[in-house]
C-alpha cells in the first residue's frame, strides 16, 4: 500500500475522533501584582501586553464552551486592570461564551476588578475578597540622599510637574490632589462593580466599597461572588466531559530564563529592589 493510501484510509478515522472530541473550556492565568512595567526581580505579573495573547489564545478554540479566569492578585495599577477587563468583555461578547471568574488565593483591589470580568465569580471558602478601594505607595528618598551628600536638580516648567517626587520633602498640597485623584478612581471602581454585580450585591456602599477584605464564605453573602466552589468542580458539574486548556500569559525574558532577581547594571539595583519590596508589600497587607 502506497504512502496516499494509508493516510487516505487513516483519513475517516481521523475525522470522527475530531468529530467525537468533547467542549473545550479554556482558561487564562491571571497571576501577580498588576502593573504596566513589571521589573526584572518580578517573577508574575499581570499587564495588557503579556496577557493579551493569552487571552486571544483562549477566545480562538474551535469547541469553546465557556473561558474561565484563575484569578491571584493583590491588584495594582488600576487603568491595566480596567484595560484587561474591558478586553474580556470585548472577545466574550464576540465569541458570545460566558466567562467564570475563580479567585484563589487572593482577588484583591485590582484582582477584584478583574474578576467582574466574570458572568459569574467564584471563590474559595478561604480566598481573600474585596479590597474595593484605591490605594497609592511609595517611599522618601530626599533623607537618603542628603546622607551621602547627593543634590537633587530638577528644571521644570510647571509648578505641579513634580508632585510627589520620592527625592524631595513630601507636600500637604500634593497629598490632597492625589486623594482627590484616588476618591475619581474610588468612585469608577465602586461604579464597574455595581454594572457588574448589579442585584447581586447585598450591603451598602459604605460596607461593600470602604477597602475591607473578606473570605470567599463572606464574599458569598455580600454579593461578590456567586458560589463557593475550585475551577475544576465547577466546569466537571456545569460541563460534563469537557476538556480544560490552560492559556499561559507571557512571562519577562529572565524569568522564562530562570533569572529573575538579576539586574545587569548597578544604577538600577536600588530602584528595582524598591519595586521588589512593594511587590512584596502588596501581598503582606493580606497575609500571603
């Protein structure tokens, strides 16, 4: 027999095992902090650019029955978090497929955000829920520098160009504008969930929206999620049969190396070990 002929024969059996293969719910990791410029000591992080592929990836099988989100976030830049969120809805309502939110570990502040992504939201009866608030950090360094008798010149034209420069005195002035920039984005935070969860949420604004965190048990009776339960249970009871694919975001080139933590030049290693440390503090204010 010919070459042509094995695989024509090989040819009906091919097309039925396609044809008998079961749905597919793809699921995306949305892991770490999330920040539009992740350093190199960062080993997760979430941004627009290294999920987007992920995200398309997910939204493209052939059999796709519904996407889900593995959501373990502290939160972080809130316009990624809008951004990423509004890309969801963009390809669900494209593919017309539901998407399940699961929170894990923790889906906090922007975490949160992006787990209203979600048709629907699930938890853990002891993930970390919430967080609805808006949060800014960073650190003094004028004290550090006048230690070891460095001078600061900075040329401006522009009295507020450099609010809340970390090498200068810190300004009651330049503290109220960012409260009032935070109480803005306070205020569309609390606005998406509300379109998001709608009749669902069960408690005032004051107790949903004032930055507290709760478990997934807790969470369940405010209306933040809709059922306590892993990723795995939910699709095996909602999808009988059903393949999961799992759609990895993009790493940084040193982690895929195994090389996160290596900085190459000397200069960056303060800025980049205080970014490590406030990736490190947003996990420590829940514990993890």
């Amino acid at each position: 027999m010919s070459v042509t002929d094995k695989i024509a024969a090989r040819l009906p059996r091919i097309v039925s095992e396609r044809t008998e293969r079961g749905p597919v719910v793809a699921a995306v990791r949305l892991h770490g902090v999330i920040t539009p410029t992740p350093t190199p000591m960062a080993r997760n992080t979430i941004s627009m650019q290294n999920v987007e592929s992920a995200l398309t990836r997910a939204f493209e099988h052939d059999r796709l029955v519904a996407v889900a989100l593995l959501i373990n976030s502290p939160g972080g830049a809130p316009t990624q978090s809008a951004l990423i969120a509004e890309r969801v809805r963009e390809l669900a309502g494209r593919k017309k497929v539901p998407v399940l939110a699961f929170c894990e570990d923790l889906a906090a502040s922007g975490g949160y955000w992006l787990a209203c992504a979600g048709d629907e939201i699930y938890a853990h009866g002891t993930s970390l829920v919430g967080s609805i608030g808006v949060v800014s950090a960073g650190f003094g360094l004028n004290g550090l520098i006048e230690r070891y008798g460095v001078e600061r010149r900075v040329h401006t034209a522009g009295d507020n160009k450099v609010r809340l420069d970390p090498f200068s005195p810190e300004k009651p002035e330049d503290v109220e504008w960012l409260k009032g920039l935070q109480a803005q984005m306070h205020e569309q935070f609390a606005d998406w969930v509300k379109e998001r969860r709608g009749v669902k949420l069960k408690g005032a604004d004051d107790e949903l929206f004032n930055g507290e965190v709760w478990t997934g048990a807790k969470a369940l009776e405010l209306g933040l999620v809709d059922g306590i339960g892993t990723m795995r249970g939910v699709v095996a009871k909602r999808y009988p049969g059903a393949e999961i694919a799992i759609a990895e975001p993009r790493r940084p080139l040193l982690a895929r190396l195994g090389l996160a933590g290596t900085t190459t030049r000397s200069g960056d290693f303060l800025l980049e070990g205080l970014a490590a440390l406030e990736e490190r503090a947003r996990w420590s204010r829940f514990g993890l």
